[in-house]
C-alpha cells in the first residue's frame, strides 16, 4: 500500500481511519505523526499501551521510501509486523532466528524497494548484508525509529554495545544519498527519567528534537509492595492473590530462567494453566506460549523481563512481581502491560523480609555485574588502538565493545560512520553516568508516599507529584 502524503489533518485522520478504523487520534498521537511526516527529530515518551507504534507506522506508510525500526526484542518485532501484514501492508523484519530463504527474500525487498516498515536489531542493521543494502543511493531511507530507546542506557548483563553506534548511522547514510536528502530520528519510551532522556538524545545525535512527554500515571492500575517473611509466605501471597482474580489473566514476573521454570512447575501441579518464559527457549516455544497466553489458553505465564514488551493483551487484570525488579524504568515498563483496557487492575510486587535473604542477594549480584562490567571495560581501554575498526578490535579485544561504549559515555570517543572509532585524549577523570542504580527502586520499596507519586517525580513529573494522591496505592490506603 502506498499512500499519498496527506494534504491537511483530516486528511490524516481518513488514512489513520482506512487503515486501523480508529476515528480520530488520542494526544499526542496526531501531533507526533505530523512530526514524523515533517521529517523533524523527535523524543516521545508515552505510558506503555499509550499507541506509539502507531505514531511511527502511519507516517511511514504514507510516504514513499523506507522507515528503519530499530527494535530490541524478536517478540516485539514479530507482534508489530505480524499485525501490519495482517492488514497488507509492506512490512518486514530482519533477525538472527530467520531460516536462510527468509533472510535472502527480505533482503530481495529492501533491493526491490516494496518496502515501508523495516524492523530489526540494531546488531542487524550494522550488519555488512543489511548495511550494504541501506547506503545504496537508490534507496531512500525517510526515517530511523529506535523503540523501547529506554535500552540504551542501561547497563549490565542486557547491554547492547551496538546501540551506541547508531548515533553515526545517519551521517554515514546521508553521504551516498543525493543531495537535500534528509533523514529523521525519532526515540519512542514508556520509561526515561531526565538522565536517561539526556543519554538517549547525546547517543542518538538527536537534532533540535521535538519532545513529547506524558506521565506514567495509570488511574485504574493500583500499585502494592507486600512484605513476605519467607519463601513460603511468597508463594502463599501470590496463591492469594491468583485465588482472588477469578481465572482472569495476569503475569508473574521473576528474576531468572530457574525462577521461572520451578515456580511455573509447582502452580502447574496445583491445577494451574500456566508456563515459564524466558529467553533460553526456542523463538518457536515463545511463540507459542505468547499464543497461548493471548487466546487464554494460558491464564497466565511466569516469565522474565525477556516477556513483555510488544506484546499487546488488553484485559491483563493483574501484574505481580515475585521478585522486585532492579530499576524503577523496568517495573514500569512490567506493570504497565496491565489494564490496557481501562478497567480496573492490580499490580503487587512481593518483597522479602528480615527472614529471607534471596532479594538482597539478587540485588548485590546485579550491582556487582554491573560494576564489574565497567571495571572490566576501564582496564581494557588503555590496550585498545586509538583509531580503528570495531569489528576488527572486537575480534582482538574480547569486550572492546563495551569498553568503546563506555569511552564514548565519558566523552572521549567519537564515531566517524557506525564501524570506524577515534579515541580521545582527556586529563580529567570522569565517570560514567548509569542508569543502572538500584537506589530509586529501593527508596520506591520504602517510600510512605503514594506510589504513583513517587514515580511521577522519579520520572521528572515533578511538578504533577506535588502532593499527589491516587487514592488507590498500598500507601493511599493506609
């Protein structure tokens, strides 16, 4: 399908009726798509079931030429261009799970220009297959969509060196592309606090963006933090609170594939319809547990933060975290898969107390990962080249990706296209900035505050916080 530009806003709204049948857009949702359709570089964070894919689909098939969406997840990219071919329209996406045949057929279309929506990994789209492909003059690429960007700046066992190469893509484009070509970049988040919104716009080379933000604050989600004594008491506390909803649909979130596994196995042996999920199963077991889960052929699944994102269920009606979450962005993102119809929903997080140990072992294990992770990458900085290609140091250095990132976090690296680095020079010690403290959700466990209030100021809404009450919190109730 290749649609005309269109000529005024209730132009816009007839495309976005004919295509999704919604009659008109929610706020901002109209004013990022005239954004995007403008060319201009935009930073939008909306809460998680606030519609952003659509915010960059719509421009995107209405234009001729290619949008790049530059996805973390396979879940997440299967979903979204799963529903665009469901309604024909030209979408595909490029992951390291595709037989041969799929991955050439793809590359065949992005050639062949039949292409509007392009998702894929940012290791993928720095790949020498799919680069050589992109730089083509005859190509024209409109836009560059990095999803979920709240990815990039965070560090630890999830980081993603190549994220922090995708600030030169598109300089590097620009340069085997005619002249006046222009290529927008736009970063879509459920969750940044203003440092991360910082990182997101640095990393990315955003130009004078336009900034949308709305508060995470989900009037029918009531938030609870429940202390547990022991393990047993954990598992007591969420039999409770499954017994209470009646069959209808939730989610348990745990900290490792183990968790999952165990747990899902003991709520299977008491008559539960339930499986674990997370990111050592095949892409096909995935799929099918994510299927199950939506047609509630599951009522709900015990999983990882590798389950989650992209994955659209509307009458989830309960969220708990058996184990809490490091970071605040990372809960929020969890919680708001809840509740997207509007009605009324519960998320509990179960916390240990003095007698159980496990939390803050978990918590100790993910600083020390993620401090070590750094320590490791400053030894190695003063053996790498100068100057030099990443692939090529990557192949002598074990690591040197993350030590190149986090060269380029303290300002001391720059990129003159995604491939080739120049480190510099500096006197003064510096230190990375991190997104990865665990304080703010350790403070968010204690708070006497209401909860949405604290997250509304932990999120930079401070002025929304100010003495703000949901009236349906563990706090609010008291």
């Amino acid at each position: 399908m290749n649609l005309p530009r269109p000529s005024s806003k209730t132009d816009l709204r007839s495309r976005f009726k004919q295509i999704w049948g919604y009659d008109d857009f929610r706020s901002p949702q109209g004013e990022i798509v005239e954004t995007l359709l403008s060319q201009k570089d935009a930073l939008i964070i909306m809460p998680t079931g606030g519609g952003k894919s659509i915010c960059f689909q719509l421009p995107a098939l209405m234009q001729t030429g290619l949008t790049l969406v530059v996805s973390p997840l396979v879940a997440l990219m299967e979903n979204q261009v799963q529903e665009l071919r469901q309604r024909r329209l030209p979408a595909a996406l490029l992951h390291s799970e595709l037989s041969a045949p799929q991955r050439k057929q793809v590359l065949w279309a992005i050639e062949a220009q039949q292409l509007r929506l392009l998702y894929l990994s940012p290791e993928t789209l720095l790949s020498a297959s799919v680069w050589q492909r992109l730089w083509d003059p005859r190509l024209q690429i409109n836009g560059i969509i990095l999803d979920e960007a709240h990815c990039l700046a965070q560090w630890g066992d999830t980081f993603r060196p190549a994220y922090y190469r995708l600030g030169a893509v598109r300089s590097a484009l620009l340069q085997h592309k005619p002249a006046g070509t222009r290529i927008a970049i736009a970063a879509f988040t459920a969750t940044a606090d203003p440092q991360t919104q910082q990182t997101i716009e640095r990393v990315l080379q955003l130009q004078d963006p336009q900034v949308f933000r709305l508060n995470p604050y989900r009037s029918n989600l009531s938030l609870t933090v429940q202390t547990v004594q022991t393990p047993r008491g954990r598992r007591d506390q969420l039999l409770k609170l499954i017994q209470s909803q009646l069959k209808q649909s939730g989610l348990v979130y745990v900290r490792t594939r183990r968790d999952s596994e165990e747990l899902s196995e003991w709520l299977r042996q008491r008559g539960y319809k339930t499986a674990a999920y997370h990111a050592g199963l095949g892409a096909s077991d995935r799929r099918r547990i994510e299927q199950a889960w939506l047609t509630d052929a599951l009522q709900f699944v015990v999983c990882t933060c590798a389950f989650g994102m992209g994955v659209n269920k509307a009458n989830v009606r309960w969220i708990v975290h058996f184990h809490a979450p490091f970071l605040l962005s990372e809960y929020v993102q969890e919680i708001g898969r809840a509740g997207r119809d509007g009605k009324p929903a519960k998320a509990l997080m179960l916390v240990s107390g003095w007698l159980d140990s496990d939390d803050q072992q978990r918590w100790k294990f993910f600083e020390t990962q993620a401090r070590s992770q750094q320590q490791t990458a400053q030894k190695l900085i003063k053996k790498l080249p100068q100057q030099g290609n990443v692939n090529e140091v990557a192949k002598q250095f074990k690591e040197s990706t993350i030590a190149l990132s986090l060269l380029q976090s303290l300002g001391r690296l720059t990129w003159s296209d995604p491939f080739h680095y120049t480190i510099h020079a500096t006197d003064s010690a510096q230190t990375a900035n991190s997104s990865n403290s665990t304080q703010p959700m350790r403070d968010y466990l204690k708070t006497r505050e209401c909860r949405w209030g604290f997250l509304l100021r932990a999120f930079g809404f401070e002025n929304e916080a100010m003495s703000f009450k949901c009236g349906r919190c563990d706090r609010c109730r008291v």
